[in-house]
C-alpha cells in the first residue's frame, strides 16, 4: 500500500515523498518502513508504542489512533507532522 510521506521525514526515505508498505495492521506498515528506513518509526512512535503528540497518522483519511489499526492492499497511509509553537 502507498504511504505519504511528511517532509520533515523524507531524509529517512531518501527524499522520497511516498513509498511502498507491507502489512496487516499499520504496526506491521511501521515496522516494514523501519526495516527499510532504519529509526523512522522512532520519529513517529514513542518508548510507550503510542503514535507521538505532534505525530498524526490517517488510513484512508480517517485518524488511526491505534497501532492495530487494520489495512488492506490499496489502502493510503498518510503520515502528518503537526506543527506547534506560538
């Protein structure tokens, strides 16, 4: 399945804005794309295995608040940086 890339994390990637992941649940997707991009799934998952404050992830377009989120061939994974400051 296709997983969209956030520009602060395209350095992991290659440059690469999107790529390729393998899986039945967006834990196993994670895990897939560190396998391949080695310490990205760090940037986006904490030491507690919860998907990290400024971190949002949609399968579908829909928020994934679970890394057991169920996904299928020819779902979208969208990978989001929230911004902060003020």
């Amino acid at each position: 399945m296709k997983v969209l890339i956030p520009g602060p994390l395209r350095s992991y990637t290659g440059g690469a804005p999107a790529v390729d992941g393998a899986g039945s649940t967006l834990a196993e997707i994670l895990a897939d794309l560190d396998r391949r991009y080695p310490g990205i799934r760090f940037r986006m998952i904490d030491e507690q295995d919860a998907v990290r404050r400024h971190m949002r992830i949609y399968v579908n377009r829909e928020q994934a608040r679970a890394l057991l989120t169920p996904v299928r061939a020819g779902d979208e994974v969208l990978i989001v940086q929230a911004l902060s400051g003020g």
